[in-house]
C-alpha cells in the first residue's frame, strides 16, 4: 500500500486540533488502558491497519497481555479478562461507532450510564469520536502501518 497524501503536513492545524482533543482525553481522568482499549476496538470496527497497529503496540507497553490485546474483538466472549468498565466500554464503543446502524439505543446509554458517570461518558463518547476522525484519516490517504514499513 502506498500512501496517497501526509496529511499532517496538508493540514496542520487540522491535525493540531485533533491532537488537543487527543490531549484532552488524556487529561480527562479516564484509565489510559481503557481508552487504549476503545481506541483499538473502533479501530478494528472501522478497519485501520495503522491505528490497530499503533494502539495494539501502546497497550502491550502498557504490559496488556497478549491474551487479553487479541481477544478484544471478541471480548464478549472472553469477559473474564475485562473489567467491568472495560466491558461497558467497549460496548459503548461498539454502539456509538456504528450509530448508522445502532442508533444507540436507551438500553445501551443506560447500562454505559450505569457504570461511567455523565463527564466520564462524555468524554469517553469524545475519545470514540476522536478515534473514528483519525480512522477516517488514515483510512482515506492509506496511512502505512509501522509494522508494513
């Protein structure tokens, strides 16, 4: 695959903004492996090699296991090595990322609303946004996975 355009160079205050809603996530109180999670399961949704590739190397520096870091597309099946929030999550995750087909439904809000508190899911719901702009990015101008250089 060859790349079709940098477009950190094409828009960098574009890119700028993206990264101070990046910035804000990590300031946001939210468990940094959670949203690692989050970020590597809209990931795998949307089909970004480059984002799976760099959020699957973030978690295994942040000592996630193998076990856990492969079974996250299938994590309803392997609820075990999820935490609760982990779990509540990544089904927020899940439903917001294909809103066009979900429409989020109350059941959904509600067992999310029941676990994180209304800043914690606005925020997670902001990181879930945040993530599926970058996909589109790097999908759209077919960014190269560290691991395909």
């Amino acid at each position: 695959m060859t790349q079709r355009m940098d477009y950190n160079t094409a828009t960098p205050a574009g890119m700028k903004a993206l990264g101070g809603v990046y910035g804000h996530i990590l300031q946001s109180g939210l468990p940094k492996v959670l949203v690692d999670l989050v970020y590597l399961r809209v990931s795998q949704i949307n089909g970004c090699a480059f984002c799976i590739d760099m959020h699957s190397r973030d978690l295994l520096k942040e000592d996630v296991t193998i076990d856990k870091l492969v079974l996250v597309p299938g994590w309803r099946e392997a609820e075990a090595l999820f935490s609760s929030a982990e779990r509540a999550a990544l089904a927020w995750a899940e439903t917001v990322t294909r809103v066009a087909d979900t429409g989020v439904p109350d059941a959904e809000y509600q067992a999310a609303a029941a676990v994180f508190d209304q800043k914690q899911l606005a925020d997670l719901t902001i990181a879930i946004g945040l993530m599926n702009a970058y996909n589109r990015m790097a999908i759209s101008f077919r960014a190269v996975p560290a691991a395909a250089r």
